[in-house]
C-alpha cells in the first residue's frame, strides 16, 4: 500500500485525537507498523498504522516541537 497526501487538524477534541484515520480492511497491514512522517514547520512525529486499521499519531519526546496540525502522508508504504 501506498499512501500520499496529508491530513489537517482541524480540532483536538473527541474520544481519540490522534487518530487520523481508519483503512478498509483490504488496505490494513498484518502487524504494526511505524513511521515517521513530516508534520508543519519542519517539525515531525511518528506514526503507527495497526493490524485494525487505525492510523495514529505519536507526538515526538521532548524536547522536541509537537505540531500536528499538517501531517504529510508522501511516500508511506508497506505490505497488507
């Protein structure tokens, strides 16, 4: 699978807010799978996409900056 493009945050609110998105069953992977990905500002953040399809994100540990309102999804990739 191949995924492109990003995501905003448009609220930090609800039962989950670092969930970014939920894969159709076809697309999820069969083990955990973390990434690390671009967030705004030259910042970033990691990702894990899980065998229920959650895709969701893991703020950096200080020191570093957490900004998760853009995240780039270019060029993540695995095997279902």
């Amino acid at each position: 699978m191949h995924l492109i493009g990003a995501v905003a945050r448009t609220s930090g609110g609800g039962t989950d807010p670092d969930l970014v998105a939920t894969l159709p069953a076809f697309a999820r992977p069969h083990r955990f799978v973390y990434q690390i990905v671009h967030t705004f500002d030259g910042a970033y953040a990691d990702l894990v996409i899980t065998p229920a399809g959650q895709v969701e994100l893991i703020d950096p540990r200080s020191p570093m900056v957490t900004d998760t309102s853009f995240v780039s999804l270019e060029g993540l990739s695995y095997q279902p």
